[in-house]
C-alpha cells in the first residue's frame, strides 16, 4: 500500500520534474558556474528570486488550463492575437536552436577534457557528439512524452545527486551564502559583464517556453481542477530543485575558483580546475553531473517545436509526424557546430540564455491578459494580489530584458 501510494506521488511529480530537467541543463550551469567563478555567491539572490517567479509562473500557467482546458499558446492565438503565438514561436525555437549548439559543445568538450584521464591525447569532442546525438534522437523517435518524462526522472535524479555532492565538497563560508541573499549588483569594473551573467542567470530559470510547455504537460497528464493541488504541489517541487541544484552548482565554483581569484571562459576548464580542490572522485562526479544537465535539457530543447506546433494547431500531440522527425534530425545536427568549428560554447550559452530574457516580458504580458478574462477564467479570474504579484514580475522582466540587451550589445563590440 505505502509502494503505491509513494509511486502515485511519484508519477504526479513527473511534470515538474521534466521542467527541472528543461531548465538546469548546460546552460544553467554555464551560468551558475561563471556567475560564481567571477563573482562568488554575491549572485545567490539572483537564483532565489528566479525560482521563486519560476515556481510562481508554472503554477499560473498550468492553473489557466485545468480552468479552462486550452493551452497557451492556442488561447493566445484565438484570444490575443495568431501573430503573437506565432512571435513565441519563433523567438522560442531560437533560442533553443542556440542552447543545442551550445549544450553539446559544452558537453563534448567537457568529455573530451575527462576523457585525457583514460586515453592518451583523449577521445576528439566530435565523436562524444555524434554519440549523445544519436541517444536523443533515438528517444525522440519512440515518439512518447511519457517516455520522455520517465528517461528525464533517472537523468535529474542522477544530476542532482552529483552537484549536491560537489556542493559539499566545496562549499564556501556560511557567511558567503547569507550575504549573497542580499541583492545586488558586483562592482567589478566590468558592469556590462556582471549584467550579462544576471541576465544569463534570469533567462535559463525564467524561461517562457518552459511556461508554454507547462500547459501542454498539463494537458497531457488529463488534470482537471480536481488535480489543483497536485499541480500546485508539483510545481512547488519544481521551483524547489531549481533553487537547490542552481545553489550548488554556484557554491561549487565559488568555494574553489573564485577564493583564488580564476575566472572562468570554458566549461571543460573545471575539470582541471576543480581537481586541486575536489579530487579525481570530485571531479568525476561533476563530470557525471555535468553530462546529465546536458542530456536532460537538450531532450526538451529539440522537441519544443513540435509541442508548440501542436498547441498552437490545438491538436492531439504526436511526435511522430513525419515533418516532426525531419526537423528535429537537422535541429539535433547543430549539435555538431562546436566541435567541427571550434566555436566558444560558453559565449553560445550566455547569449542564448539572455536571449531568453528578452521574451519574457511578452510571456508575463500575455498571462496577466489570459488570466483576466472574465469569460474564460469565471471565478477562477486572477486576483487583485495576483495581478500586482504579476506587474511586479513584469517590470523585474523588462528590467533584465534591458540588461540582457546591454550585455549582449557590449559583449558584441568587444
């Protein structure tokens, strides 16, 4: 009986989970790890206030759909505007067309850097990409978010478990974590930088497609307002391991790197980096760690097209469409960029991360306008405290959107 009711908590947890999985991937710890590299954990309150408006917007966008059974992107279409859907659309699949070139650029170099531990010169980056391409792909092919949601479940288990053991490796002073709980913004004469890393930070938690794609999880998963608890309860949990894994990966970098002052431009160099401070285990299970946030996120990255397609055509989801298949072949091939070009991956990830900041204020825009129709939502309409909490959320958003376009601005002139 307690087996069943434990695997029945389980299985309602799956939704938030796979968000989780979405959203700490390379990215978030190319964020993570830069942010305390360069600047300790002074940036702890940026990651708290991220999770607390993530958890806030996933639990606002997946109540809109057990009210009124529509997903976004199909209520913004027929209540706002077709072109607006179709702006998310695009800017969305953007940015993760960047986060795929730079997720599997981080990916096989960090492999490539582990791999010099075992084989003498070390195996070509080129060759781990073609190999974690083939595995996702080839889960894409089973055609099944349930699938999806499962595989996601071991992948978040195992990447959580490896940053938090590092998190205590490494952890830095009490006090460090206190103090960075108060906001601010690092005097570093480089104000542009420290603005593009908050940005950066903001984008990968603050993420409009993991809002959209919350909607169609919810919708799948048949919840009704029966489940408002359940839904609620899972996006907590969500919102939760986002903070801590987000925490620990920072902590890490911070109780290593940044007390001697080395500033991070490559992933892979933790690897070098990290040993002196974590061992050959320590890093070893970064590694593992590292490999899993990958993994985990490009699963979401190269299918959110089609979900969103689906949302916005209101029709039964299917990954299997023939069209479907063929996108997400050439949409998994940018994978290969870095290493056959020798690109910057973490160059790719920061500004595909801020990216995403500069959509968020629409996303914000569009739920307060959602939520308010009194013809839709009836009693379920949004709340005067609701509504400021949103308008709150709204200027935060035009505010990193304004620091993700200065740092990109300064990072492109430089």
């Amino acid at each position: 009986m307690a087996l069943t009711k434990l695997k029945k908590i389980f299985q309602s947890l799956l939704p938030g989970i796979f968000l989780f999985g979405f959203t700490v991937g390379t990215g978030s710890v190319t964020a993570m790890a830069k942010a305390g590299a360069d600047y300790g954990m002074s940036l702890l309150w940026t990651i708290f206030l991220s999770c607390v408006i993530t958890y806030f917007l996933i639990n606002l966008f997946g109540k809109y759909t057990l009210v009124t059974g529509e997903t976004i992107l199909a209520a913004i279409k027929k209540r706002i505007h077709p072109a607006a859907a179709f702006f998310f659309i695009i800017t969305l699949t953007a940015h993760v067309s960047g986060s795929t070139i730079g997720i599997m650029g981080i990916v096989s170099d960090v492999c490539y850097e582990w791999s010099k531990n075992f084989v003498e010169g070390g195996i070509r980056p080129l060759y781990f990409a073609l190999f974690f391409i083939g595995i996702i792909y080839g889960l894409f092919l089973k055609g099944s978010t349930k699938l999806f949601e499962q595989t996601l479940a071991v992948i978040v288990g195992i990447m959580a478990i490896c940053f938090l053991i590092n998190f205590f490796l490494l952890m830095p002073p009490l006090i460090d974590l206190v103090n960075g709980m108060i906001p601010n913004v690092p005097d570093t004469g480089g104000e542009n930088s420290a603005f593009l890393v908050i940005a950066s930070m903001v984008g990968t938690t603050v993420f409009s497609g993991l809002f959209i794609l919350r909607s169609t999880l919810v919708k799948e998963a048949g919840w009704t307002m029966a489940d408002l608890k359940t839904q609620q309860r899972d996006a907590l949990f969500s919102g939760f391991l986002m903070f801590l894994v987000s925490a620990a990966i920072m902590a890490a970098a911070a109780g290593s790197l940044h007390i001697k002052g080395v500033t991070l431009t490559k992933v892979s160099e933790l690897i070098s980096l990290l040993e002196p401070f974590a061992g050959t285990l320590g890093v070893t299970i970064f590694t593992i760690g590292l490999i899993a946030a990958g993994v985990s996120s490009q699963f979401p990255n190269v299918a959110l097209l089609p979900w969103m397609l689906d949302d916005y055509y209101e029709r039964e989801g299917d990954l299997t469409r023939g069209s479907y298949r063929i996108f997400v072949f050439f949409m998994s091939l940018l994978g290969l960029i870095v290493p056959i070009f020798n690109a910057k991956p973490i160059a790719i990830m920061i500004l595909s991360q801020a990216f995403g900041a500069l959509v968020l204020p629409a996303t914000v825009a569009c739920i307060i306008y959602l939520g308010n129709e009194s013809s839709q939502m009836k009693e379920y309409k949004f709340s005067l405290v609701t509504n400021l909490i949103l308008l709150a959320i709204l200027l935060f958003a035009i505010m990193m959107s304004y620091m993700s376009f200065t740092g990109i601005i300064a990072t492109l002139k430089s």
